[in-house]
C-alpha cells in the first residue's frame, strides 16, 4: 500500500445540513447551494461528473459543464454521436455529481434524460465562442482518429470554409436534460459524521425528504 496516499486525509467542519433548514424541493436546496458556491468563487463552478451506462450496463463517466438548471432539470452540451451519447440513446438515464470541495459538499443527481429541442440547441450553440463553433464542428467525439494532425488540419480547412459565413450547428451537436428523480445533498462533517439529506421523486410528484446514514 502507498503510505503516502493513504495518509492524505481532511476533516470537515465548516457547515451543517439540517432538515430544519432544508428546502422543500430539490431544486430550490439546489439554487440555494449553487448561489453559495458562485459567490465562494469556485474555480469551474459548473463542472459536473456525468456517469451513464448503455444496454451492457457498463458504467462510464466523464465531466462535462452545468448550462442551465431550473424545475424542469440540468442541462449540458455535446456530441450526441460520442460515447455518451450511444449510452445515453440505449439506455437514457444518468447521474451527475458535483463536489464543491471549498464548501465541503457533494450534490448527486440521478434521473431521466431526454435531448433539447432544435431550437434550445441552436440558440445555446450560437452564443459560443467561434473557436468552440468550429470545433464543435471539427470533431468526431470519442471516435478513433489518425493524430493530433489530422484534427489541426481539419479545424484550419473548415476555420477557412466557413470564414464569413454563419457557422451552423452540426445536427448531432446539442444538449440534454437530466430530469431528476432522485438528489443528494451532502455536507461534510467532523468524525466522518457527515449530513445526507435525499430527496426522492415520489408518484404523486411530491418529492420526499430523508437522511442517509454517511
Ligand atoms: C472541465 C471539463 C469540462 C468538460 N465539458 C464538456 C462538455 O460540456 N461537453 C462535452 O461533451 N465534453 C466535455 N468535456 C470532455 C468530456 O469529459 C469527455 O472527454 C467528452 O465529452 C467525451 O466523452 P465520451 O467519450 O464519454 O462521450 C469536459 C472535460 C473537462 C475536463
């Protein structure tokens, strides 16, 4: 065993997660929280760990970044022919956890996923950076590619074809919503004690509060 890694520990103790002070639902618990950690100044805020699996039920996961949150779900931007992609299309559920470290949370969020429409991913797509549009465009996702060369080359040819003219989104380029059904809130605590505070969809759309044992 590494002594060294093994000896790299930190204890919490900054806040609490009572249920006193718990939101109703999950989104507003998640809007308080998401205030919070802008506000601390967290370096890349909105980078989420996004774990899918497809019909071999292989587990997969990668960061991608928060673009939008409200009622209706969490909403992030890719390629839908990559990896995650075909995961998602065989099998449409996933979980997206962040940790705000400086804040001593994590937030998991399990749920249902569908794509955006034609019209969210256009006007989400058309505010990006051209740099990011052409590359958006440049890029085969997770697909097996020669070099480094061969995407360079590709991104100055298209960077030259499409000088001028309006940079449109490739249709397997968009977003997709991550409907909750079940979130976890968890503050870290002194003793390894930490809070966990679960909210869980139920039929009748009301969501249930409950505290997980850490
Ligand atoms: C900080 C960070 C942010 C990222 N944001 C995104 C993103 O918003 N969308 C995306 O498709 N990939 C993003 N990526 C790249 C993904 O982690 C991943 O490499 C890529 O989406 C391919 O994943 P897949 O082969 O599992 O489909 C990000 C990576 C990092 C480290």
């Amino acid at each position: 065993m590494q002594k060294n890694i093994a000896s790299i520990r930190k204890s919490y103790s900054q806040k609490k997660l009572l249920e006193k002070k718990a939101a109703a639902d999950p989104f507003r618990q998640f809007s308080k929280w998401w205030k919070q950690a802008v506000k601390s100044g967290i370096d890349e805020v909105n980078a989420m760990t996004l774990a899918t699996a497809g019909s071999d039920g292989v587990p997969s996961a990668r960061i991608v970044l928060l673009k939008d949150f409200s009622d209706k779900g969490f909403s992030f931007f890719t390629n839908y022919n990559s990896f995650k992609g075909i995961q998602l299309n065989e099998n449409p559920k996933a979980c997206l956890v962040f940790f705000w470290k400086e804040l001593e949370r994590q937030v998991r969020i399990t749920g249902l996923v569908e794509k955006l429409d034609a019209e969210a991913n256009d006007s989400y797509f058309d505010t990006r950076p051209e740099e990011s549009r052409i590359g958006a465009v440049t890029s085969p996702q997770s697909q097996v590619i020669e070099n480094r060369d061969w995407l360079d080359d590709r991104y100055k040819q298209l960077s030259k074809e499409l000088k001028g003219k309006k940079i449109e989104r490739p249709v397997h380029w968009g977003g997709y919503l991550v409907k909750p059904v079940l979130v976890e809130f968890w503050q870290g605590r002194p003793g390894r004690l930490h809070d966990r505070l679960q909210y869980s969809l139920e039929t009748s759309g009301a969501w249930k509060l409950e505290r997980l044992a850490p």
